[in-house]
C-alpha cells in the first residue's frame, strides 16, 4: 500500500503547529516524538513523518 505524500505532509505539519518543542533538526528524535505523539502503526509511514518534519526544521532554521 502506498504512502500518500498529502497525508505525509498534512499530519507533519499538522504535529509542527501543535509540538513545535518536539521537534528538532535530529531523524532519530523525531522518530520517537512521532511515535509518541500520533498513533501511526506502520515504520515506514512514521519515518516518512519524522523525515519530513526533520526537513522542515532544517529548512526553518536556515533561513532563521
């Protein structure tokens, strides 16, 4: 079953407007903030979430 990049990006963002703290430039964290904060069953699905929240963060903080 494919991931769909529009739910990918939608709960991403969604988990940034809501935990900004939770997040931070580090895959591995945001892996376990994923785990914590959503009830996403699947290892692909939460690594696609934690690796898109990971590249906005870096994205934020380059233009900071």
């Amino acid at each position: 079953m494919a991931i769909k990049p529009a739910y990918v990006k939608k709960t991403g963002n969604l988990l940034l407007e809501r935990y900004p703290e939770a997040f931070t430039t580090d895959f591995e964290q945001n892996k376990e903030s994923v785990t914590k904060l959503t009830n996403v069953e699947s290892k692909g699905v939460r690594n696609r979430i934690a690796g898109y929240v990971t590249r906005k963060k870096g994205a934020a903080q380059a233009t900071a």
